[in-house]
C-alpha cells in the first residue's frame, strides 16, 4: 500500500490499474450442524496481473484462513462454524475484498442443516429422501442406516423420532429396521399382501399339475412371506417370499399337485401365506379317479355299521330283535355289493339261527360248505368262522367239541385274534377259566390288537369277574374306556376300579380320563371324591374340571387343596361371585399363590356391593397383600383391581414409596398378533430399553413420559411397529400419588424425569420444579439429547428471570464448553446482566456475537474496552458486529477508530458516526484515505474525509497522493473532481509546496473550462502552463488562455490534434494537404504521447490551407483507424500580428482578400521585424 501511495505521490499511475473479478457472484452452500465446513472462492485480476490485499468476512461465524493475499489468482479458503446455528437458520451476509485491484463484495448464504449422506451423485438430507433412497436402492439405505451418524444427519431435531431409530436400529433383519422405521416415523405404510384367488379346484389329476397364484402388495417395503403347506399333495418350491424377488408389486408363487400323494375323490388342502400381521389361505381341492370302485368305501361303511349294532347288541344298548333287523339291512346291503362273499353269507345264517329260522341258515351253510377251503391264513380266519357258526346251528355239545378242536388248532397255527374271538364262544376251558381268557387277550392286545369286540369281551369277563381286575395296565385301561364309553361297567366292577385308582398316586393321563367317564355315567360320592382325588394328585386344572370341583366342595368332600384346585381353575376374568363355603375357607386358610389370591380379593372386591360382609371380613388380609405385593412389584389385571380399591395416599410411606410410584407407572398393553412375544420400551428421555414379555396376548410396561418408543420383537426376533395391532391402557393416573411418593423418596430417578418432563410442558417453571430439572440433569441414566433439553430449560429460566445465586450455583454444574448457540448466548447474556464481562467475554471467543442482544453487547464490549489498551482482534470484531447494529457508545467508536480496518464502505461509516464525539481521527482517517488510493474506489465522502485531513496538519506524501489521484483521474480519465480539490492545489502552491506534473495539468484544465479567471489564477496559470511546455507538455487546450496569457509562439501559431488511446498503443495520424501548390498525398507520423496516453500533433497550417487526417492506433496487433477529418485556417487577424507565423499568415489573408493597404502595412512590418532579429540574434 505505501510502495502505490509513494507512486501516486510522484505522479506515477497505471493507465489501465488492475482490476479484482471473481466467477462467484454469490456463494451459497448447505452447511451440516456440528461439522465443520471449508470453502474456496478464487479471485483473480482480469489480466493475469499480480494482486495484493486483504479479505473480510462480515459474519464471524464465516472464518477466512489467510486474510491477506498476493498473486494473480488466488484461491480464498473460508471455513463456516455453525455450532451456533440452529437447524434451517441461514447465515447470509458477505465477503469483502480489499485490494489494489480495487474492491469486491461477494454475497454469501450458508443454511445450516444436521448433515447429508452422498448416494452417489445425490445427497441425501432428510427422511423423505432415505424413503425415496430405501425404494431405489436398499443395500446403499442398508448402509446409511447403520452409519455412526444417521441420528445426527437426520433426527437431532427429534427426540421421539431418534427413539423410534434406536428401537429399530437393534432388530436382527436390518432390512426389517428400515422398513418398520419408516412405518413408525410416518414416511410409508405398511405394504398389504392380497391373493389374485382364495380357491383353486382339480379335477380327474392324474399326474403331477404345476399351478400358480399371484401375490401382490399395494406398495413398496421390505415384505417377508412365510408359506406353509397341511397337505402332502401339494408341494411348493418356496417357504419364504422376500421382497426382492417380485417384480414390481407383484410375484407368481408355484406349486404342485402331487398326483402321486392323491387318494380316490376329492382332496382337500391349503396354503397358507403368513406376514408378521396377516394371514391369507389359499384353499386347494384336488380330485382323482378312483382306481377301485367306489362301492370299496361304501362297504367299508357297512362293515363298521354291522359291528357297532353288535357292540350295542352286546352292551345291552339295544334289544336283540333290533339288532337282527339292523343288521339284516346291512348285510342285505353288502350282498349287493358282494353277491359271492362267504363271509357276508355266513354273518346272514349267524343272525338267521338267532331269529330261529335254522332252516334259512341251513341253507345258507350249505350254500357256501364247497366255497370254504383252508389253504392259508385267510381261509383259516373264514373256515373258523364257519365252524363257529355251523357250531351256533347244531346246537350239538360234542359237535361244539369238535369244533373247539378245530379252531383251537388253527389258533396255535396262526394266532389271529379273530380266530381267538370264535374259540372264546365255543372253547370250555376259556369259558371256564376266565384268567385264562383275560390272558389271551392281552396277549392279541399286546400283539396290537385294538379290535373293539375284543374289548367288548374282555370288558365282560372283568364285569362277570371283578377280582380279576388286579393292575391298571395299558389293556385294563384301554378295556375299561371302552366299557365306560358304552356303559357297559357293572358296579362291582365300578367299585374295583375306583379302589384301585385310589390306591395309585400318580395317574396316567387315560386312568384320569376313564375317571371322567366314570363320573359321567355315575355322579356318587365316591366317585366324585375319587375322581377329585385323582385331579388333585395330578394337578389337573382348568376350566373343564371347575364342575367337578365345585362339586366336590359342594359335596364337602374332605380333600386336601380341594379349594386350591378350585380357584386354579377359575378364569380369571370371570368375577362372578365365588360360593361361600370358599370364600369361608380362604378366609381363615389361605396359602393360595398371588396370582391366585389377587383373583380372590378382585372377586371379593368387584362384589363387595352384593356381599358386604365377605369384603369387611377380607379387608385386613386383603391391606397386607396389597402391601407385600407394592414390595414384591407383581403386576396384573386383578392386582390392579386392589391397587385401586385399596391402595390410599396415607399408606404410603418412605419404604413403599419407590413401589407405588413404579405401579403407578404401569400401563396394559393389550396385543392382537400372536406372533409378538415381547414388547420393547424405549423413552425419549432415558438410556437404554427395556423389555417386558407378552403373556396371554397382555404385556404390562412401564412407562415414566408420554415420549415413549414402542416396538414388538415376533418369535423370530424380529422387531415390528405394532400398528393396530395393539392399544394401551392407563392404568393408574393419580399425579397426587405420584408427588407423594416423590416427597418420600427424591431418589427415584426415572419417576422424578417423568415428573419433570410433565413440568416442561407448563409455559413457566416454579423454583421447585426448577430444582427438580436441575437435579435430574446430573442422572446418569438420561440420554445425552434430553440432558441438554433440559439444560436450556433451567438456562432460559434464569434468563427470563433473574436469580444471581441460582444461576451461579448451577452453571458450575454443565461445561459451558459443550452448550448450543443459544444456551451460549443466553448464558453470555446472563454474564452480561450480572456484570461479569470477562466472563461473558471469554465464552464470547468461542462463541458467535451475532445473535447478543446488541445493547447488551455494547456494555460488555464497552466495559471491556476500558480494560484493554492494546488491540484484541476479537474485541475488535466484536465491538463492529454491535456498532452494525447500531449499539454503541464513545468507548467502542474510539476503539473502532483506533483499530478497525475492514471493507472502505464500513470504515466510511465508521468515520460519519465519529463526528458524534470529540475523538481525534486524524489516523484513521488516513488509514481511510490510505485505503481508498490503495483500491481506487474514491467516493463523493472522500472529499469530506480528505478536506478534514488536511485541516489537522495532513502528511505530505498523502497529500500528495490523493490530489495527484484525484487529478490524474480528473485529467485522463475525465472523471468528476471536486472544486473543493482544485482550491486545496492551489492552497499547496500558495505555500510554495511541490505537486506532481498532473496536478498542474487537471489546474490548468479546470482553469480552461472557467469563463473568467482571477488575477492569481492567471498568474498561476502562466506559470504552469509555461513549465509544462518547457517539458514538452502541451495540449491543445491550452491556446484557450491566449484571451488571458501570452502564449509561447510554439503554441499559438500551431493547429493540434489530440487523441486519447492506451499509453502502450502505437498512434499514428495519417495527413495531406490541399492547397494549390501540394497534390493530394497522404503522409504517416506517429503521434507524440505528450502524458499517459494522450498523444498530440502539431501542424503549422496557414490561412487558406486545409489538411485532411485519419489515425490509426495499434495495441496489442490489433489495428483499429478513425473516421477521416478535414480542417482548414480561415482565421483573419489584421494588425495583430505578434510573432513570424502570424505575420505571414495575415499577409496571406490579407492578399486573398485583396486588400492592398493592409498588405503594404503587414509586409513592411514582416521586413523590419526580420532585419531587427537577423541583426540581435544569432542562430544557434
């Protein structure tokens, strides 16, 4: 700066000074929170010139690197803090380049946003866009997502919405995550899975058939379809449909029709698809010719028809001549569809010889003799069976022997149990040894034979026989059921089994259900007391066994845990009055579990109405339990039921304090999905989650603030946004309890952030509840997000109200250090109000002033100012950013004009405002003045500020400087200059004070252009205007003063041309005369540069002639030629003549216009005035 003052000082200028331009007209940027953000603008000189300055930014949130700069291009690196922003604020304002290539406003615009994440070529801001992201492309969301710095890209300014992402974040399926995310954060829903059909029919499959059906979703998401089969004809390739294999929304599913795993008719299956929250089944009947005639399962159905009429003809169900007649009609109806088989035959003569007709048998046996042959198992079966009825026929005891022979010997051949069922009707010695019978039997039994004529027999035997019936085995049970079933168990028998039963402690599963059919035949005392016995030893309960009971209760049968069992086998829900003798029992014996015994105090109580009595008798137990279970933390529907009848504020104490308020906490959460096993609690405000598992479709979870995250993991671990598929229900809401229990016990950290958390949601907060936030910030257990929620809160608290005491106390608790923008500033401010500057100040170094009240940042920096006696740049900056904004006061102007430096247009203003006090600015005034030489940006307030320089004792090179500026602008660039200026030049010469050659050029100028001039302007501009010819310098302007001054003859007597072009052009004026004694021809001279680019030509061109001219200028090889002109001299001036050229001139005139006298006269003084010089002066 000094080195081009020094210059202009001499009178040394560039004609074309070098120029500061940029490509950045305005810069805006988005900035993410909390990082720190670096750009680059570039400034260069237009031609490639070297540049010298300074650069300022006008917000101190925006940092310039390097401040100063040198070199024809130069990169500026800036850096933006936005840790004191807030999300969406955008910091507008400018750069200000101050430079010897003038000066260069740029704009800026920065908005601060949390963060971006580039996909590719896109950035990705805020959760619309990671929807859209999640749509396009899922594996580069999969990676965003489980970034370090998703939360802080996209939810910091959410508390709930960084729940939901913590919830989430800790599924195991991360494309799950994603989706159930932004289901939960409202950015999609839930895709809905629909069938193109819900039933499909096969008809005459006879090989495999491979179908289709086309599943279809209503919208993009991450879908997950479990597919399940019930029927092994239908095979599918796929067990689980994810979505990245449909193709756009919808997806072709295959599957087979086995034809192989088809039976005869029609076959009936489905599939069913499965999503965590909806089930849909296609249906699929399938049907195959049968490969035998359909009559095959018709007479299978007859078959089991003729046994069942047996079985009931042998129990007595039905009478004899019933059975003949049903039975005739079914084996009437098997013969037609067997006409030949023997067995049919034979089963007609068995029914004929009990109706007596032996004759119609006789037949029949007769018939089919030649149709029997015992060739093979088969045969025997049906030889024995023909023997037997052949035995029913003759009646004949030695026949009988015979026969018994016979089948006896197929038996030991064989060993059918069908066979064993002729030989128990016929063989005396099974007839007479009823252990013996047992005992085959069991062994066919043993051998896997169910056949219910079996158990028909041997269930007879044991009814004839009751001692026989010893143990109560697999075929003793399974006979047994069978005669319960048919009521077809004689009491003695009856007797057996309950005394054996009774003697038997620990049941097999069919021994209790042969109890239960006993008791549904035979309702006595001592079967109800040994079936109830038998359920109690097995610990049989449950709704189905209630009647039995209550019966034994009603009964007064004398069982131990009798009405334990009874109340076990309650529902729950199911609050109709108990029977007395049970509330009686557990009145003075009760040893019942606390699930158990909070279902009997919410009966008693939900009856208290209808049974007084009861409820009084209860209530002291009823007020223990109740505590125990407060202690305990047991929670359920019927011990909410207590809590509210019982549970008053004088029972609360210190010890049960923390109990109450945690079960005052509880909320039902009541699930429809049975696919959801736990429920997952996440609050805004506290670290960590917590689970709580789902029992019987109900979860019971706690919750401390209405800010909760609420998530289901399925079976599979898997964690879903519950949706519908759920409601919650307050249970307790008491806010009187709750502050209760608060007063008794402070230390419940997550009831107190709960009660806080209440409290923030009131406009104003009281000291007490003040202090409660303030205590609830030092929890170790709350999220960092809400510690710093509730920091402000206490810090605007103070701010709007004023407690110095307070304030003190609690700030020594946080680090100022980690507080947002506008904690800091309210904090600053506070530190302001209470008079602690240095205090505000030093947090001031670290944090923006732009957002300080500014009064408030005018005391503190004026305060500080009268501290300081050196320059502090902070201070400095801090103390323009109040005076911007118009807060200020002597102090900060005095420190402004003593250090400031910054854009020429703020210093200006600076200045102006300086005339409100008596402060001496004379330094910064020249630094002003300094500055705008240095730039080349001279204002119309330069004068101003110029003239009050000069009147304070100016420095000569300054002085020097700006008016040889000012005038060499005036001059050669033909810009405005002040008179004021032309007046303090002529001051300078009046003090015999040197100036540059182009302050005498600009006077001389300036004096051209006047109408009349003063006796010392005249004088002046003789002086003047003869030193500068004396060097050569001469306009054409200057035969202007011949009306004031005489003029040198080389300046009178000459026509001049003048043209103005770059000083680095070569000028050229092209010329020729006319006139009766010169042919037209053109003549080439460069044209003298007499100053800084302005070129003249002198021409001698007497009267008469006339001179026809055009210029050519070249710069740079680029050749550029002006319009042709013609001049001529016409000028008569009789008897004026002063020098040789004039003289001859007007001779010329004087004969042209014929006027000899004249003539004599000018040639006879031209003759004298020629011999007198010839004679005085000799030629050099």
């Amino acid at each position: 700066m000094k080195e081009k003052i020094n210059r202009y000082a001499r009178g040394v200028f560039e004609f074309d000074p070098q120029k500061v331009v940029t490509d950045e007209n305005n810069i805006f940027a988005i900035v993410d929170k909390n990082k720190e953000f670096k750009g680059t603008f570039c400034i260069y000189e237009e031609k490639g010139r070297e540049l010298k300055g300074l650069v300022y930014s006008g917000d101190d949130r925006v940092r310039i690197a390097e401040s100063s700069f040198i070199g024809s291009r130069v990169n500026i690196d800036y850096c933006v803090e936005s840790a004191d922003s807030d999300d969406g604020e955008v910091i507008d304002n400018c750069f200000y380049i101050v430079s010897n290539g003038g000066e260069l406003t740029i704009p800026y615009s920065f908005r601060i946003e949390a963060g971006c994440y580039e996909a590719g070529d896109v950035e990705i801001r805020n959760l619309d866009q990671f929807a859209r992201l999640a749509q396009d492309d899922n594996d580069e969301a999969i990676t965003l997502f489980e970034a370090d710095d998703f939360r802080d890209i996209f939810l910091m300014k959410d508390l709930s919405l960084c729940c939901v992402y913590d919830n989430f974040e800790k599924g195991i399926d991360v494309r799950n995550n994603i989706e159930e995310f932004l289901i939960a954060a409202g950015k999609k829903k839930r895709p809905d899975i629909t069938l193109s059909c819900y039933n499909r029919e096969y008809r005459d499959i006879e090989e495999n058939f491979k179908d289709t059906v086309v599943i279809e979703k209503d919208t993009w998401g991450y879908t997950n379809v479990k597919v399940n089969v019930d029927a092994p004809f239908i095979r599918i390739e796929r067990k689980n449909i994810e979505s990245d294999v449909f193709t756009g929304s919808k997806y072709e599913f295959s599957y087979v029709i086995d034809a192989s795993k088809l039976h005869g008719g029609n076959n009936y299956g489905r599939i069913t698809f499965e999503t965590i929250n909806k089930s849909m089944t296609l249906t699929i009947v399938a049907s195959k010719p049968f490969t035998k005639p359909r009559t095959r399962a018709k007479e299978h159905k007859l078959i089991y028809d003729l046994i069942t009429l047996y079985i009931r003809f042998r129990t007595r169900a039905v009478h004899v001549s019933e059975w003949i007649r049903e039975s005739g009609i079914v084996i009437e109806a098997l013969l037609s569809i067997d006409e030949n088989n023997v067995f049919y035959k034979l089963a007609k003569a068995q029914l004929y010889i009990a109706e007596k007709k032996d004759d119609k048998a006789k037949a029949i046996i007769e018939s089919v003799k030649d149709d029997i042959a015992a060739e093979n198992e088969k045969e025997y079966i049906l030889y024995c069976y023909f023997i037997y009825v052949n035995t029913l026929y003759n009646r004949d005891w030695a026949y009988s022997k015979r026969a018994s022979s016979m089948i006896k010997e197929c038996y030991d051949k064989y060993d059918d149990w069908r066979i064993l069922w002729t030989l128990l009707f016929i063989d005396e010695e099974l007839e007479s040894n009823p252990s013996l019978k047992l005992l085959r039997m069991k062994e066919q039994f043993n051998r896997d034979c169910k056949s219910p004529v079996m158990y028909l027999e041997a269930c007879r035997t044991f009814n004839q026989n009751p001692g026989l019936l010893r143990v109560l085995n697999n075929f003793e049970v399974n006979v047994l059921l069978f005669g319960a079933k048919n009521k077809f168990l004689e009491d003695k028998l009856t007797d057996r089994v309950l005394s054996l039963v009774t003697a038997i402690r620990n049941k097999t599963p069919q021994i209790v259900k042969l109890m239960l059919l006993i008791w549904e035949n035979d309702t006595s005392n001592q079967v109800l007391e040994c079936l109830c016995r038998t359920l109690v030893r097995n610990n049989y309960v449950g709704e189905k066994y209630l009647p039995i009971y209550k019966a034994g209760i009603e009964a007064d049968i004398k069982i131990t845990q009798l009405f334990e069992y009874y109340m076990a086998s309650r529902n729950q829900t199911d609050m109709s009055p108990l029977p007395k003798m049970v509330t009686m029992y557990f009145g003075y014996n009760n040893d019942l579990d606390y699930i158990k015994k909070s279902y009997l105090y919410a009966d008693i109580i939900n009856n208290k109405t209808d049974n007084p009595q009861t409820y009084r008798t209860y209530l002291p137990q009823m007020e223990l339990f109740l505590k125990e279970q407060l202690v305990a933390g047991n929670i359920n529907d019927n011990l909410v039921v207590i809590y509210r009848d019982l549970l008053k504020p004088d029972m609360i104490n210190k010890d049960n304090a923390a109990a109450v308020a945690k079960l005052f906490h509880i909320r039902r959460v009541t699930v429809n999905n049975k696919n959801y096993a736990k429920v997952i609690v996440r609050h805004n405000e506290i670290k960590g989650e917590t689970e709580f598992p789902v029992l019987k479709n109900t979860a019971f979870i706690q919750t401390y603030t209405d800010n909760v995250s609420i998530s289901f993991v399925s079976n599979r671990g898997n964690r879903f946004n519950g949706g519908k598929d759920y409601t919650i229900t307050t249970l307790f809401d008491d806010e009187s309890i709750v502050k209760r229990c608060l007063e008794l016990n402070p230390d419940m950290e997550n009831v107190m952030i709960g009660y806080c958390d209440r409290m923030l949601k009131y406009p104003k907060q009281s000291v007490d509840s003040i202090e409660k936030i303030k205590e609830t910030i030092s929890y170790g257990c709350i999220s960092e997000p809400y510690r710093k929620k509730l920091i402000s809160r206490v810090i605007e608290y103070y701010y709007d109200g004023f407690d110095a005491d307070g304030f003190e106390s609690f700030i020594k608790t946080i680090d100022e250090n980690n507080l947002s923008g506008k904690d800091a500033v309210r904090i600053i401010e506070i530190r302001i109000i209470m008079g602690e500057y240095d205090k505000a100040y030093a947090l001031l170094k670290n944090h923006s002033a732009m957002n300080i009240v500014p009064k408030r940042l005018m005391k503190m920096c004026s305060k500080k100012i009268s501290c300081v006696e050196e320059e502090k740049k902070r201070l400095v900056e801090i103390a323009y950013i109040a005076f911007s904004q118009g807060a200020y006061d002597d102090n900060i102007l005095k420190y402004l004009i003593a250090y400031y430096n910054g854009a020429t247009d703020k210093m200006v203003e600076i200045w102006k405002a300086s005339g409100e006090i008596e402060e001496d600015t004379f330094e910064f005034e020249e630094r002003i003045l300094a500055q705008m030489m240095f730039t080349g940006k001279i204002t119309d307030i330069s004068t101003h500020i110029f003239s009050h320089y000069c009147s304070r004792g100016p420095k000569d090179r300054i002085v020097k400087a700006y008016l040889s500026l000012n005038s060499y602008l005036y001059f050669v660039k033909e810009c405005s200059m002040p008179e004021e200026l032309f007046e303090l030049i002529e001051a300078w010469f009046e003090n015999e004070k040197s100036l540059s050659d182009v302050c005498k050029m600009a006077l001389l100028k300036y004096y051209s252009s006047q109408e009349k001039l003063t006796e010392y302007r005249k004088e002046l501009a003789s002086v003047n205007l003869y030193y500068l010819a004396r060097k050569g310098i001469v306009f054409p302007f200057y035969q202007s003063f011949e009306k004031w001054i005489h003029l040198p003859y080389d300046i009178s007597d000459r026509t001049m041309i003048e043209y103005k072009a770059d000083p680095k052009s070569r000028v050229v004026i092209h010329y020729m005369y006319e006139s009766k004694e010169h042919k037209k021809k053109y003549v080439a001279e460069d044209m003298k540069q007499v100053y800084e680019g302005i070129f003249v030509k002198q021409f001698v061109l007497f009267y008469g002639e006339t001179m026809q001219y055009y210029i050519s200028e070249e710069t740079d090889g680029k050749k550029n030629v002006t319009d042709s002109v013609t001049i001529s001299n016409n000028c008569i001036r009789p008897l004026k003549s002063e020098g040789r050229y004039e003289m001859l001139n007007d001779i010329i005139a004087s004969q042209d216009t014929h006027e000899p006298e004249a003539l004599k006269i000018l040639v006879h003084s031209y003759a004298v005035n020629n011999a007198v010089t010839e004679q005085m002066f000799t030629m050099l």
